[in-house]
C-alpha cells in the first residue's frame, strides 16, 4: 500500500521532543529524525508520535469521542465555526504559510483553515491517538502529530505563522515560542450561552463564566490580545445528532451513555440549539525581543 507522502514544509516545522534539533524524514517518509540520530516511526494510519521518552500526555478523547465529532463535523453542523475560524486566520499583516492547530483533533477545522490558504501547509498536535489517525488523512498539506501540549511543543523557534486553538487548552509560553514575529494566535471558546438550550434537559456542564478571565491568564504576557468577534448561528438538530454533538465534548465524560441517550430520548424530534462561540485573537508583544520563551 503506498502512503500519502508528508508535506515536506510541515516537516521542516517540527523539532525533536528530546533535545530540540531539527527533524527531517527519514526515506519515503518512514518516520523522522534528528541530527542527534533520535528516530520516530510513523504510524500505520500516516500520524507519527514526538513524545520524550517515558512521558505520557495527558488522557486524550476517546475512540468513541473521536468518532463523534467526525460524524458532526462531516455533516456540516460546525461549519459556520470554521467559517469564522479561517476568516480570523486569514486575518492580519503578511503571508500565511504555515498553521499549527494545537489540540486540533481529526484536523477537519484546519483543513478547513488550508482551504481559504492555498499555499499554506499545517500541522495539527493532540494528545489522542484516534484524532490523530483521522487527521493524518484529512489532508494531502496537513500532518498529524501526537503530543503533548502542555508540555514542550516538538515544534522549531519562530516557525509559524499562526496556530489555532478550538476548545481545547492553552500554552501561552509554548506558543508565543513557536509563532513567528506579527504571528498570531486564534482561539475559540465557548460563549456562555453556547447549546444553552441543551443544557438543563441533558443536565451538560455549563460554561465556565470565568472562562475570559481564565483564557487571558492563560497567555498573558507571553501573548496580548488583538481582537475579538463573537460568532453566534441557530442549529437545527434531530435527536441523532443532538447525541453526537454531546458525545464529542467534555460532556460525554460526565454522562453515561445509558442517562444521555434516556434524556435525548425525552427531547422533541428536532431541537434548536445554539452555536455560539467567542473568537479571539493574540499576538507576541512587540517589545517581546530576545525575551521570548
């Protein structure tokens, strides 16, 4: 079976998890490996793990999870959020040639991102194996990478353009590292009132109303901000997709699947819901200089 191969400018983005060199691949895209001779494998499904040795990221969504969103994301239900995604994105001074989508999971928002940037190639870093194996196909400029984004990011000095972060954690010293000077970060966060009419039916977490102050905390000062636009559209769900909207987030780790399906189950055949999601964007302070993490 012959492999997709890797797009060689998203290679040359990466760096070794374990002393920080260059990665380049190794022939026919088997895996990567530094200078240092630290080798990684790439995995059957094309996605290739840069962890140190004997470090665990944290617990990853689950298959089922992954599977979840894939079914959502594929119907079209959130294309209004990478909708606005890409146009924050495309956004701002100079060219867009490299993305790098921290905890991106199957890669559907940033292939997205790549379509409004032709020329642009991305690198997609989650903690989950399952997110993994479907972003390494989600696109021929896209590669998939497992690890851990708390951690250091196995990715060079200054090499990209601009990362994204759609409901997943922040690393503001990591990633004011690996932007690029007038680089930017776009981060989507769920607005208070974000699927509030599922809420108390399903008995879902609710939004964190501390979650702005939360946010900033979590990249200031390595990052400041530069923008803001809150995105909100009406969802038209039928109880199928209601189950798999909740499956694919943090909900699904607090409900079993036997009390969610009895409460989706008591819904009307279709459900309007709410989409609604702040989109924020930060950039390295300019007096930043060689203080930079």
């Amino acid at each position: 079976m012959s492999r997709r191969p890797w797009p060689p400018r998203a290679v040359a983005l990466l760096a070794c998890p374990v002393c920080g060199a260059p990665l380049s691949a190794l022939p026919g895209d088997a895996g990567l490996r530094c200078p240092a001779g630290h080798s990684f494998d790439r995995a059957r499904q094309g996605h290739v793990t840069l962890l140190p040795p004997g470090h665990t990221p944290p617990t990853g969504d689950t298959a089922a999870m992954v599977a979840d969103r894939a079914e959502v994301l594929a119907a079209g239900t959130y294309a209004g959020l990478t909708r606005v995604l890409a146009d924050a994105v495309a956004a701002g001074e100079g060219p867009v040639d490299a993305v790098l989508d921290l905890g991106g999971g199957t890669g559907h928002h940033l292939a997205g991102v790549l379509d409004r940037l032709p020329g642009a190639v991305g690198v997609v870093l989650d903690s989950s194996r399952y997110a993994a194996r479907r972003a390494a196909g989600m696109s021929p400029r896209v590669l998939a990478v497992v690890a851990d984004t708390w951690a250091r990011l196995p990715v060079r000095d200054a090499a990209v353009d601009r990362a994204t972060v759609v409901f997943a954690p922040r690393n503001g010293p990591e990633t004011a590292r690996v932007l690029r000077p007038g680089g930017r970060l776009v981060v989507v966060t769920p607005a208070p009132d974000h699927l509030a009419e599922l809420v108390r039916p399903l008995g879902l977490l609710r939004v964190d109303p501390d979650k702005e102050a939360r946010l900033a905390a979590s990249l200031e000062p390595h990052l400041v901000p530069a923008g803001r636009v809150r995105h909100r559209e009406e969802l038209d769900l039928d109880r199928g997709t209601v189950a798999t909207v909740v499956g694919m987030g943090p909900h699904a780790r607090h409900l079993t699947p036997e009390r969610l399906a009895a409460a989706v189950a008591a819904l009307p055949p279709r459900v309007r819901a709410t989409l609604a999601v702040d989109v924020t964007t930060w950039t390295v302070p300019a007096d930043a200089g060689g203080a930079r993490p």
